[in-house]
C-alpha cells in the first residue's frame, strides 16, 4: 500500500514564480520519509498541494489511493498537517483547539474529549489545557498543532520543519514520540533542513532542490554513498604543523584542533596509530560536517555541472 503518490507536480504562482517543476514522490504506508532541501526549493508549496491549501498548475497527488482531483476529502481525512507557520487561534485555549478540530473531522463529543486528552498528554500539554495558546512559548505551540494534528489519528502525519525553534530537549522527546507512532503504525513525511532530525528519524530521503527531486532513496543507500569523513580532532599538546598521514588529508585549523578527511579504505584505528607514532595525543574528536549536508551540496554542484543529466551518485 502506498501512502502518497505524487506523479509530474508542477506548480506556478500566480506571480509567475515556478515553485515545482515536475516532482515525482512516492510514499510507502508505514514509512518515515525526509522531504530535504534549502529554503525556496518548493518543500512547502508540495506540502500545500497535497495538503489541498495550495492548487497545483499540473500532476496528480493520491493519497492511500484517493486522487485528490476526484476524491478529496476521503484524501484529507487521511493527513494530519503540522505548518511550518504557527496557525493557531491563540486567544482559544489549548483544549478547544484540539477539540475543535477533532469536531471538525467529525469525531463523536466522548471520542473527542478522549483523544484530546490522549494527545496533550502526549505533548505534555495536558497542564495547560486551559490556557489560552497565547501564553505558550513558541515550542509549546507548536507540540499543540501536533497534539491537533493526531487528533483524528491520521495515516499520514506531515510535518513541515516540526522543530524549528524547538529547544533541543523537547526535540529529543519530540523525536521520540515521532519514532513512536510511525512504530505504531502511521506513516510520517518531514520536511526539514536539520539534516541531522533526518538522518536520525527517517528510513527514505527525498532531496528536493529547484523545484524537482534531485535524489530519493533509502537513508542508508544515501548515507552509503558518502565516501568521505571529516572529523575535527581536539589535540592534547599543542603543535605548530598538520602531521603528514598516510591515506589522511590533515589541516591544523588552530595549534589544539586537527581536522582530518578520511575515506572509506581507511578506518580511525590507523588514523590513531599513525598520530601516535608522531607523538600526537587527542583528547577527543567530531565529525565536521553533517553527512547528509556533505551530500546535499555535492549533489547541487553535481546537478549544477550537469543541469540535463540527473544527480550523479
Ligand atoms: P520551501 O518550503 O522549500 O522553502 P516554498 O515551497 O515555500 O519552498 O517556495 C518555493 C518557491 O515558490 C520559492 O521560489 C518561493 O518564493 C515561491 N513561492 C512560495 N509561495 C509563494 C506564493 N504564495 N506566491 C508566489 N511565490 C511563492
């Protein structure tokens, strides 16, 4: 069963900017997949479209098998949407925000009033039920448009950036929690440019830049194909000169911090052996570059090289 089906979507505004120019997507029921790219690319304008807040210019969206052309509401019934915007009536209290839309999606009152509790709970809301929205800090508002997005328990919840100006440890939870339902069943698409919230959520990644899918494969694949690491070394004693290492680039960026590039023929045991034949102590090391932000660009320049061909590997 296939979640969402997105064939040649094409959107052009009104002002004549081009925001998709022919993305293909498919989705598979129980997934959890990373639509990524930079700002502009046209993440949130698909969203829209398959969402019904925006009309496509041309393509066809189906949603578990409702074409959103002919059968809309049986599509929209199966989408739960978390806007990057904050779109809440923030004079309304967080409990008859969630009520209100489980009435909206026709939830009976008990159901309703179970399932609003069931979430807030879950967003670690409950406390603050009846507070207006108003009073809540931006984190919290936007775990309430989660809490109101599952309310009618979705198929498909679709989050568009989920945690931008979230702190990082209700992220973590929030993260969790995601991990949780898309466990339990619910098919999750995530729209980020934290590559770092992909890379540790989502099984498929969808690269979307200008308006068109530039790579979409399992995370693994993705990350598989990264040949090269860069790790920052943070040194014990000072030194003056980047070490000269066999099958290792080295660059000092300051006497104490050592980066180093590595590929995949060789592993962190000889870059350790070969730093301590010269003497070299680390006290510790992280990676420099996100990998998926390493793929991301060179995927771009590859596509810029190449603008008729697809993404090279
Ligand atoms: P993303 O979500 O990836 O940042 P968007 O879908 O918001 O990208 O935008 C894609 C392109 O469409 C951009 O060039 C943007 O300026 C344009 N765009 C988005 N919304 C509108 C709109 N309402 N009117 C005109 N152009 C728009």
């Amino acid at each position: 069963m296939t979640a969402l089906v997105i064939k040649n979507l094409m959107k052009t505004y009104a002002n004549g900017n081009v925001a998709l120019q022919g993305v293909d997507l498919v989705v598979e029921a129980g997934d959890f997949h990373a639509l990524l790219g930079p700002n502009g690319a046209g993440k949130t304008t698909a969203i829209g479209i398959v969402t019904s807040l925006v009309n496509k210019s041309g393509g066809d969206v189906e949603v578990f098998g409702h074409n959103i052309d002919t059968d809309l509401e049986a599509a929209k019934s199966c989408i739960g949407l978390v806007p990057q915007e904050i779109n809440l009536n923030l004079w309304d209290s967080v409990q008859n925000i969630v009520l209100n839309q489980a009435g909206y999606y026709g939830l009976p009152r008990r159901l309703a009033q179970q399932r609003t509790e069931k979430y807030l709970q879950a967003m670690r809301l409950w406390d603050r039920r009846k507070q207006a929205a108003r009073s809540l800090s931006g984190g919290m508002k936007r775990r309430l448009m989660i809490a109101r997005a599952l309310v009618h328990e979705p198929k498909l919840l679709i989050l568009d950036e989920p945690t931008a100006g979230v702190d990082i440890e209700i992220r973590r939870s929030m993260w969790d929690y995601l991990r949780e339902i898309n466990a339990a069943g619910t098919t999750i698409i995530l729209t980020t440019h934290n590559l770092e919230e992909a890379e540790s959520l989502c099984r498929h990644v969808a690269i979307i830049d200008e308006g068109a899918i530039i790579e979409d494969a399992p995370m693994k694949t993705v990350l598989r194909k990264l040949q090269r690491e860069v790790f920052v070394l943070s040194l014990e004693e000072p030194i003056t000169v980047a070490p000269t290492l066999d099958g290792f680039e080295t660059k000092l960026l300051d006497s104490l911090e050592l980066e180093v590039a590595k590929g995949p023929a060789h592993n962190l045991n000889e870059l350790f052996a070969q730093l301590a034949r010269c003497n070299i102590r680390v006290l510790s090391l992280r990676n420099k570059a996100n990998r998926l932000e390493e793929l991301f660009l060179r995927l771009v320049e590859n596509k810029d090289a190449n603008p008729q061909g697809t993404a090279a590997p």
